[in-house]
C-alpha cells in the first residue's frame, strides 16, 4: 500500500511539473520572414476558353 501511494505522488508530481513547464517554459515561436515568389503572368480564369463539348455518339445496336 505504501508503494502504490508513492507511485501515485510520483505521478501527480510529474503532472504538475508538465503542466508547470507548458505554462512558464520558454515556449514562444521562433519569428522569421518568409518570402514566396508569386507568378503574375497567369491567364485570368474569365478571359481563358472552355473546351469544347464532345458530340454525343450513337451506342450501336444488335
């Protein structure tokens, strides 16, 4: 009995020091500038042209 109430004060323990740690560790993000090449030369989706509709074909007898 005395085991199983150290483990479970070893446990609570661990618990609040991980919750002790997320809240006052140094968790703060790593700021950086990203740059991405944008293509401006891309056709405008209303000035390009559809396709043309396949004719419908005959489904061929027996």
């Amino acid at each position: 009995m005395r085991m199983l109430k150290l483990l479970v004060v070893l446990i609570l323990a661990g618990l609040i020091g991980l919750a002790g740690y997320a809240y006052f560790g140094d968790m703060a993000p790593n700021r950086r500038e990203v740059r991405t090449p944008l293509q401006m030369d891309a056709p405008a989706a209303d000035t390009a042209t559809p396709a043309p509709a396949a004719e419908p074909t005959e489904a061929s007898g027996g």
